[in-house]
C-alpha cells in the first residue's frame, strides 16, 4: 500500500465576479498522479503559484479535490477524512499556525487537547517534544520572542503531536537563515531515519536534492517529472554559470573556444559564462585565475530555466 496515492487529481477554483468581469475558473492541479511509498521522503518542487500548497491543502483535507483520488495510507480524503487527519502531521513555513502570544508549552498544550490528549499524558508528550527539538530551556518563553528557526522547530513539534506516519511539510525553511535551515534539515533527517513518510514542498533544488529519495517537478498544476536526487544533481551542474567583472576581451573569447562552455553573454555589469558540467566550470574558473581576474562568483540556475533548458526539450509547455 502506498503511504500517498494521487490519481488524476484535478482542483479548480472560480474566481469571484465583479462588476469587471464575470467569473472565470483558475486550474491549480490538473490531472495530478504521484506515489509515494511507505517511508520514502519526496520532495514536491516548483516555483511560487505551482500547485504545490494546493497539493498540500488537499492531502490536508482543508481542501476537496475538484476531480480525481487522492489517499493517504488506504484512507480517502473525501471518504474518510478522519481517519486521514490521524494519520498526518502538516508543518507550515513562515509565521502561521502558532500563537506568538503563548509559550512553547501552551501552543502543544492546546494542540495536544484538540489531539484528544489531556493531564499527565499530554505534558509528558509536549515536554519529549520541546526537548526533543532544543526548546525545552525556552518552553515558558512567549514564541514571540523565538527566533524564526525556533518557530520553525516547534511547527516540526506541533506537527508531531500525535506521532503520525506521514509528515506533510510546506515550505518550512522560508525565511529561515543558513545555519537555522542547516538544524532544521537535520532534524528532517532523523525523522526520515525514524521510517516515516515525508512529503517536503519547496522551492529551493539544493533543499530537495538534499534530503529526498525522490523527487517531482511541479509547474502550472502539472506534474513534469519524478527523478531522484542524483538527476536533480546532474541537471543543476549540467547548467552552472561563473559571473565574472573586469576580464578582457581576449580572455572571454578565449574562454568561449573551450569545449563545454555554452554561451558568453552581457551583463548589466561584467558577463555571465554559462557550462554544461562542473568539469567545465573549473577548467573556466582555472583560466579566470591564472588571468589575474578575481572578481568572479559561481551560480546555479533558477527553476525557471532549469525547466526551459531540460524539460522544454521534452516538449512540455512551461
């Protein structure tokens, strides 16, 4: 049995009428499939407006599917969503979900009652939280004083509650600084190790390539594929950049001569030298070196163009 089962979901909203216009749908999921397997960690990826907190919503059961089956360890969110709900843990990014003017240990508390949790029971399980995620020093403190890589461990703790077996996860790094997002992967890690299931939304490919077994591109309510990580890895160096300010002409036409480079394009200021491996981009930061050139910087591309350089050529429309 699948933990997650997606079959042909389709979810559209109409948008209200004005004296403007009349109503007209908006399609956020269209003929979504997707599988996930019982302890696997799968990264949903794609940029903002892609179907992906849709998605979420629907495994939530906050939202209905317009068309199609969805499932969640055998239960139906139409049929059962009670069942469902038991079964999942739904952690947030950003600054929903918690209230900022009680502590730690009153945010569980609550949560914990509405878990069917009470007494003794209900304090043992949010204080093995709190402790469990670095909290437990800070439990009686507002959480309007937490940092945001604090909310975002006690999110992970609200949503832990009642011990589920699947954990849904939206965006949960979002704003959170390097080190912060850093601790907060590693705590997804011990969860996955745990043998739970984890659906992980993001928009960030290194997040994903990191911490999933697999993962599905989502652009426009469409699923363009599912790869594992090590693809995602090979698609993101086969479109590395170097920026580079102040090299000369002779160098740069130089460079555009080495096998491997793809294009040596303008910039508002300096130029961009895009490769198609990181063997290639070494030998170009090699030549850059040796120069004298020192004001250079590497990057990966965007989803967007990860999407037109791969995928478009797959005859997707994007």
């Amino acid at each position: 049995m699948a933990a997650i089962s997606v079959d042909q979901v389709k979810r559209v909203f109409t948008l209200g009428e004005t004296w403007r216009a009349k109503s007209r749908p908006r399609v956020a999921l269209d003929g979504v499939n997707l599988r996930l397997a019982e302890g696997e960690a799968h990264g949903l990826l794609g940029p903002n407006g892609a179907g992906k907190t849709t998605l979420v919503k629907i495994l939530a059961t906050i939202l209905l599917p317009t068309a199609g089956s969805v499932k969640v360890l055998g239960h139906d969110v139409r049929q059962d969503p009670v069942a469902v709900r038991r079964q999942i843990g739904l952690v947030l990014g950003g600054e929903r979900g918690l209230y900022f003017r009680l502590t730690a240990r009153e945010n569980l508390g609550f949560w914990a009652a509405l878990h069917g949790m009470t007494g003794r029971a209900a304090r043992k399980r949010c204080d093995e939280l709190l402790d469990r995620f670095g909290l437990l020093d800070r439990a009686d403190a507002a959480v309007e004083t937490y940092s945001r890589g604090m909310k975002q461990r006690l999110h992970l703790a609200r949503g832990l509650l009642g011990n589920p077996q699947v954990l849904i996860l939206d965006e949960p790094t979002i704003g959170m600084d390097p080190v912060a997002t850093r601790d907060f992967r590693e705590q997804l890690r011990g969860l996955h190790a745990e043998g739970r299931t984890i659906l992980l939304t993001t928009h960030d490919m290194v997040e994903a390539e990191t911490l999933c077994d697999r993962v599905s591109l989502i652009d426009r309510g469409r699923i363009l594929a599912t790869e594992p990580p090590r693809a995602l890895g090979g698609i993101l160096h086969a479109l590395e950049y170097v920026d580079v300010e102040g090299a000369p002409q002779w160098l740069l036409d130089d460079i555009a001569l080495i096998s491997g480079v793809r294009e040596v394009s303008a910039l508002p200021v300096g130029v961009r030298i895009k490769t198609s491996s990181a063997e290639t981009t070494g030998v170009v930061l090699r030549s850059l070196v040796d120069a004298g050139v020192t004001a250079v910087r590497t990057g990966r591309p965007t989803l967007e163009e990860v999407y037109m350089n791969v995928f478009g050529a797959r005859g997707v429309t994007v």
